[in-house]
C-alpha cells in the first residue's frame, strides 16, 4: 500500500508539472527524458517510457534514440506516464492543447474520467464504467474511442488481462474486487470520426514476453539486463541503446513484443485522461 501510494504521488507531481513542458517547439525526446528523469529524482522509476502521443496518435508513441520531433503548433498532446516502486504501479496521463481548437474535448475525458473513476467501488460492477464514460463525452459532443480500454493493474504487470471499456454494449461481467488497482483511461475524439484506433508500425516500446533465457550470445546478455532492470514491464528501445545487437538478436526470436502505435482510424484527433484508483476493503483511493 505504501508503494502504490508513493508511486502515485510522484505520477501526480510530475504530471502535474507537464503542462509547463509541452509548449510548440518542445522537443518530444525532451519530454520523454525530462518526465523520466523527474520519476528517477523522487525515488521512482518509470514503468513504461514515457508516452508522447500527438493528434491523430492515441497511445504507445516514445522517442527513439535520436528523435527530431518536436510539438507543432495546434496540436493536442497526450503525455501517459508511469512509475513504479518495486513493481507496484501508478499509470496517469493528461492532455494539452498546444494552442488546439479542442479544448473542450480534453475537458469532456477530464469529467469522463473523474466520472468513471467515481464508479471504481468494491463490489460495483466493471460494466457500469463504459456507459458513464460514453454518455459523458457523447453528451458533451464528442465520440469515445470504442477500442481503448482502462485496465487491471498488477505488481510488475501493467496490463494484468482485465479491461475496463469506455463504451456500453461491451461485455464485461465481473465487480471491482478489494485490494486491487484499476486504471481508468477515456479516450475522446470528434463525433465524424471513426472512433476507433488502428496499428501502425512498431514503435519504440518493447517488452519481454518470453521468459526463458537464451542459450547463446549476445541475446542472452542482453536478457538478463532487460529482465533485470524491466521484468516484464515496457521499456524504450533508447534505454538499451548499448545491448543494440542483443535486442535484435531477442527480436528475430520473438521474445521481445513491439508496441504498434495506435492511430485513430479517420485520422482524427485524440484526447485522453487518466487515474489510477486501488481499493481495499472498503474504500476506493485515487493515487495519481
Ligand atoms: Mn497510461
Ligand atoms: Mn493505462
């Protein structure tokens, strides 16, 4: 309890200090960098490299190496982050318009998610999240996106299987179980949009899905650093800049997963926002 609630509160520092960061022009290597090493200076670590998602782009955007990307100007910019203290997670995002017309729609996934996270309680059912979120942003002229999720959080698993929908008409059973941790995570974008996002090329966040060590070099190095530093948590190909060779090797065998960035479909913009909220017996606790 003591992990999740310091993890929270460094995830809330620093995305609370986001804002200030994202202006035009930023670099969004910068960003990546600067929100990390925030997470490293409070005691944290991160547990997936920091997102930058830009527009279009609704998730699972982090610099490569050497990234020359920087903040255009009107654009809507979702920075998701992460911490965690020995493998207990905190997941929170926000988004700033740089200058956008969309304004409103980070505020509609603002109320949606202070709604949906209203709704976490021991025993309610999962299935009552969608419909409050859907009804929120609908009913302020926007369009959830129907396939982006929150989710069950694990230690050391940021995505434990459990998916918590943003829409009604999914099919979840179940109820919020005590001493558990959920993210709530809505998504938005403008109502003559597809709703729904779509894989794009591999990006630049990996993580260990096989856990079995390889027998030769230089993969079996570059195993052991990865699931000694990451267990299977993401982590950023620029993070591993010095095992290149071993990563590769991992990748060709299929042991490491490539996150496809996640695009809306239509192409059109994307806002998001997003708590982290565990239970115990009783009671519902926001950490971010
Ligand atoms: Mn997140
Ligand atoms: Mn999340």
């Amino acid at each position: 309890m003591d992990k999740l609630l310091l993890a929270g509160r460094i995830a809330r520092t620093v995305r609370q200090a986001v804002p200030r960061m994202v202006v035009q022009g930023a670099s969004v290597l910068g960003i990546c960098e600067w929100v990390e090493s925030e997470i490293a200076r409070m005691g944290g670590k991160p547990a997936f490299p920091c997102n930058v998602s830009i527009n279009e782009v609704g998730a699972h955007y982090t610099s490569p190496p050497s990234d020359a990307t920087v903040v255009p100007d009107g654009a809507l910019v979702k920075v998701d982050l992460g911490v965690h203290i020995d493998g207990f997670i905190a997941d929170t995002a926000v988004t700033v318009s740089v200058g956008s017309e969309y304004e409103d729609m980070v505020r509609a996934v603002e109320i949606a998610l202070e709604r949906g996270v209203q709704a976490v309680r021991v025993g309610g059912k999962i299935g009552e999240v969608g419909p409050i979120v859907e009804k929120t942003i609908r009913s302020m002229g926007y369009k959830p996106i129907r396939n982006l999720t929150g989710h069950q959080i694990e230690q050391y698993t940021i995505h434990s299987g459990l998916s918590i929908p943003n829409v009604s008409g999914a099919e979840t059973t179940g109820k919020f179980q005590p001493w558990s941790v959920y993210a709530i995570e809505p998504f938005a974008t403008l109502p003559r949009a597809e709703g729904e996002v779509i894989e794009r090329e591999p990006g630049n966040i990996l993580h260990l899905m096989k856990l079995k060590r390889p027998k030769s070099e230089p993969q079996r190095g570059a195993y052991d650093e990865i699931y000694r530093r990451f267990r299977t948590l993401p982590f950023a190909r620029r993070w591993v800049a010095s095992i290149g060779e071993g990563v590769r090797g991992l990748l060709a065998e299929k042991a490491l997963y490539e996150y496809p960035v996640l695009v809306e479909a239509s192409g059109m913009p994307i806002a998001q926002a997003e708590h982290t909220v565990i239970t115990t017996d009783r009671e519902s606790i926001v950490t971010t």
